[in-house]
C-alpha cells in the first residue's frame, strides 16, 4: 500500500471560514486516502500561514520528507493549501515531488498525477488559482477593501470559478474541465474557429448559456496564459 503524507493550511482570516478547518481538511484527507488504498503515514500542518509563499514549518518538514523512500505520496484537500503561487506549487510538483517518485493528489480537484491527463489538470488548475490570487490583488489595488474583505467579485465570472453563498470566488471543477478541454484542443493544433465548433458538438455549455464562439475561445486561452 502506497505511504503517503497529508498536508493542510488555514490563514489566520481563513480560520473563521466554514470548510476551512484544519479539521474539516483532514477529514477529506483520511476519507480519500481511504478510498484509494492509500496509508496515511502523517498530516502536516501549518496553522495561520499565508499561501503566498513556501516559507512555513510545516511545508518545509513536507517538502524535506518526500525524498525519504518510503513515502510515496502527498495529498492535500485543495491545490491552494499547498500554495497560491503557480510558480511555487509547478516547481515543487516537479523538483520535489516528481523528481522522487512522489504522487501528488489533490481532493477537491481531483487531480492524481499518476495520470498524464492528471497532470495536465495540475497545470491548468494552478493557472486558476494564480488568476484568482491577481484578481482578488486588483481590487485591492483599486482601493475597493472591504469588497476584498467580504470576497466578493465584481464584474464577469472567468470560465473556471463560481461564487460561493457568501458571495466569494473559487474555481469550479466542472469548469475547470472545459478550459483544459480547450487548452488541449489548442496543443493540438485546432483553429480557434475549430475549437468553438468542437465544444458546440460535444455539448459543453458556454459561461452564459449561449453559443461559442472564436473570440470566446481567444478570450479564455488569453487569461490563462
């Protein structure tokens, strides 16, 4: 049975979210390690630590643990718990975790990097939570506080997030589907023209409802670049 290690996160403004507990995080993580036969040696965490940057205890003993043989694995409840950095959260899946041997699985995405369609979600995933974390830096920049404070978005809805009840932005995994759906349409060389005509066949709704279209498709691969 594969050895693997959990990790969880909450800021110190996140601690009073409902979902966001350690505990409610670490509940995902046993509930999953469970269903895919996976040995749960150790959950690591970091307590009222930002996901900015990788410089948190409990990430460190992580990030110091997976060369270790005998673990095989990290799972964490969402990509963001690990970090909001795209750069940060690509290297350490390929410096770190890949390069020994290491799986990665996220719950809430569903991302499992034993897959090469898995990894292709990591990639896209971790753009969103990149998106996000610039999105939510605009309005803070344009002087709108206690909008960022009660994390609500103004303005349209990228393809790949939903609001919450409360009226906060997070990404959406459905969505989620259809952008890498798009961005693998696009590696394989269809015309933006194709690639709107492709996802009309296949039946994948548009953000609005309505039909897609070129533009459309330009307008999505451009954000997450």
């Amino acid at each position: 049975m594969p050895r693997v290690l959990g990790y969880t996160r909450v800021s110190t403004e996140e601690q009073a979210k409902e979902g966001l507990s350690l505990a409610f995080q670490q509940r995902k993580i046993k509930e999953f390690c469970h269903l895919r036969e996976l040995k749960l040696v150790k959950i690591l965490e970091d307590p009222g630590h930002s996901g900015k940057d990788t410089k948190r205890p409990a990430l460190q003993e992580l990030l110091a643990r997976v060369p270790d043989p005998d673990i095989h694995g990290v799972v964490v409840y969402k990509l963001d718990r690990l970090s909001r950095s795209t750069r940060d959260l690509l290297e350490m899946v390929d410096d770190v975790f890949q390069k020994n041997k290491a799986e990665f699985y996220s719950v809430t995405e569903q991302v499992d990097t034993t897959t090469a369609l898995g990894k292709f979600f990591l990639t896209i995933i971790g753009a969103l939570a990149q998106m996000e974390r610039d999105l939510i830096s605009e309005r803070t920049k344009a002087g709108m506080e206690e909008t960022r404070r009660q994390g609500t978005y103004l303005g349209g809805l990228p393809l790949g997030f939903k609001r919450t009840k409360r009226g906060e932005l997070v990404s959406d995994p459905r969505e989620v589907l259809i952008v890498a759906r798009i961005h693998s349409l696009r590696a394989s060389g269809h015309t933006l023209r194709s690639i709107a005509a492709t996802l009309e066949a296949e039946g994948y709704p548009t953000k609005n409802g309505g039909h897609w279209h070129p533009q459309t498709v330009k307008l999505i691969l451009q954000r997450q670049k």
